[in-house]
C-alpha cells in the first residue's frame, strides 16, 4: 500500500488572499495561554459541528478558515 504524504503548510498557498506559508493548523478546545503555542496553531473554540464540516486551517493573514487542499 503506497500512502501520499501531505506537504507542508509552509508552502501551501492561501485560498484567501494567496500567500505562502501564513496558514495554520485549528485546535479546538480551550488551549492553556500559557503553553499554547499561538504562532504554530489557531485556536478553533471550544465546540465543533462534526462531520467532517468544521475547518481545518485558518490563515493568519486574512483570517480565511477551510479544508486543507493539498495541490
């Protein structure tokens, strides 16, 4: 079984206002400000809708939040 390996978000293009390397991976939950590494991930809240519906990635940018797409 072969899998594809993901790039990584450093060179992935935003959707939203096409930059390189702004997007970040969502945590959701209530992250310790303290320890909660805030230029590495974006925080997602504490609910989610499930279903695979919720975003993946939000730029840090322009703010856009959507599904990773790996070119």
């Amino acid at each position: 079984m072969v899998t594809k390996r993901r790039k990584r978000l450093s060179v992935l293009v935003c959707p939203g206002c096409s930059a390189v390397g702004t997007l970040r991976t969502i945590v959701y939950g209530m992250p310790d400000p303290e320890t909660f590494d805030f230029e590495k991930y974006a925080v997602g809240g504490c609910c989610m809708n499930g279903q695979g519906v919720d975003p993946e990635v939000k730029c840090r940018i322009c703010g856009w939040e959507g599904m990773r797409e790996d070119e």
